[in-house]
C-alpha cells in the first residue's frame, strides 16, 4: 500500500474482519501520541461510533494485546465474534476501512 493510499485510507485487507452487531463487540486498543491511532479515533468520531478503547500504555492492556494479538503494535481492533472468540485487526487503514463499511450496522 502506498502512503497515497493510506492518506486516501484505502486498505490492504485481504481477509475481511467478521462482521459485528455493536460497537459492544469492539474494544480499540491505542495509545496517546500515535498518529495511526488518532486517525482511527477521529473517524470513529466522524462515524457517531463509540468503542472502548485500551491504552497499551497500561502494562495489562499491552499484555492483553500481545497475548490475544501476537504484536505489541498500535492501533489494533479487537472484534468478539463469538462469545470470547477474538478477531485482531491491525494497520489503521484496514480499521478504517472496517468501520466505515459496517458503520450502519454498528450504530
Ligand atoms: N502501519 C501501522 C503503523 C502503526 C505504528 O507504527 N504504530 C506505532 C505507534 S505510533 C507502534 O505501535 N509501534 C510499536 C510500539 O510502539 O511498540 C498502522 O497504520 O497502523
């Protein structure tokens, strides 16, 4: 993906996230002073969307990321699609990407 595509927040998924029913599904995990994360953060504004979010800045928050999610990297979207059954997704682009399609549904 190339910085134009991520400025225009177009994504490289190639394995699509599961689809939730709510934002109660969801739980961000970001911290202060990341520029990918205040991107996501500021759509999921734009969105009307509210998800919970974890700051990694928290020693068990990052434990839980890198536990659930295999990488200590920020942004990550953690998306329950069945009772304590966990999606990770990473790269700000393909969370964007992620809510904006399921916006609707979510709300
Ligand atoms: N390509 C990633 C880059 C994310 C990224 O570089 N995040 C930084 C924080 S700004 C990070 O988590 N670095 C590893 C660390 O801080 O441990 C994205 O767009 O989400």
């Amino acid at each position: 993906m190339s910085v134009f595509d991520w400025f225009k927040g177009e994504s490289s998924e190639i394995n699509p996230a599961p689809a939730v029913e709510s934002t109660d599904k969801l739980v961000l995990y970001q911290k202060a002073w990341c520029p990918y994360c205040d991107r996501v953060k500021s759509v999921v504004d734009e969105l009307g969307l509210i998800i919970q979010s974890c700051d990694t800045n928290q020693p068990e928050h990052l434990q839980a990321l890198m536990s659930g999610g295999g990488q200590r990297m920020v942004p990550c979207l953690r998306i329950e699609f069945e009772p304590g059954q966990y999606f990770w997704l990473y790269e700000s682009a393909d969370i964007i990407a992620y809510v904006r399609r399921h916006a609707e549904a979510l709300k």
